[in-house]
C-alpha cells in the first residue's frame, strides 16, 4: 500500500507522463510531413458541391467517411467505384431512383450543380484513408468479399 506522498507522486508523475505523450502526438500529427486531409485540392467547386450536399440533407441517409446515416450507401469512394456519370445521372434523373427497393429523392439537378457535386465526392475520395481502400458501411458487411 503506497503512502499519502508516494499516491501523490505516482498520480503527478502518471498525469506528466500522459500530458508530455499528448502533446507529443498532437505535434506529431499537426506536422505538415503528416497532412491528410487533402486541403490543397479545395476548389471553389468542391465548396458548393458540400454546400449543395449539405442543404439536400445528403448524409441523412448516406454516409461519408464513416458518417453520416445507414439507409443508404456509403459515399467515400463513390466515384472509383461507380464512375462520374453514373452518380451525375442519378443527380439529374427527373424521377426517383429507387435501387434495391430503398427510394432516392429525385433532385433534378442542374448540370452546374450535379458537377460540383461530383467534384466534393471526387476530392473526398481523395483523402488518405489511412491505407483502408474504402470505407463500408455496418449494414454491407455481409457483402464484403475478401
């Protein structure tokens, strides 16, 4: 059983040597050598298509790096996988696109707006990911093949 002075010297030694690991991997990952966020590629496009997936409530059923809601698939990658033109038609079609019985809000958009758009999933699926080729949603983890 420790004294009243050495419980308090453990407790002030463990609080320092947590703070100094702290700070020391806050430092570690601001550095610059360490960037994943893929900020340089901000576009003025890239800005209205997160505008434009922010006011269509796009991540109330979709999600983007792992966030977002379930009923729908994940975005992260769209754009490798699926291809630009597919995800502008889907944007643009003047009806519902309803694939495996789940509805999508047919938001006839502009071709200015599906493009912006298209540019905000092409840049997030830019972003490092840490080496994981692709982000899944819980709801498609018994599609994944390995």
């Amino acid at each position: 059983m420790l004294s009243k002075s050495q419980a308090r010297t453990f407790f002030l030694g463990g609080t320092v040597v947590t703070f100094l690991i702290f700070i020391g991997l806050t430092v570690y990952s601001m550095a610059p050598s360490n960037d994943q966020s893929n900020h340089l590629n901000i576009t003025e496009q890239v800005i209205k298509g997160k505008h434009l997936w922010e006011t269509n409530n796009c991540m109330g059923c979709h999600t983007i790096l792992g966030e977002g809601g379930y009923y729908a698939p994940e975005l992260t990658k769209v754009i490798d996988r699926r291809g630009a033109p597919l995800v502008k038609a889907i944007l643009q079609s003047p009806v519902p696109w309803a694939p495996n019985g789940r509805k999508m809000v047919a938001y006839e958009m502009s071709n200015e707006d599906a493009d912006a758009v298209i540019e905000y999933l092409k840049w997030i699926g830019e972003i490092d990911l840490n080496g994981f080729d692709r982000v899944v949603s819980p709801l498609a983890k018994d599609k994944l093949k390995d």
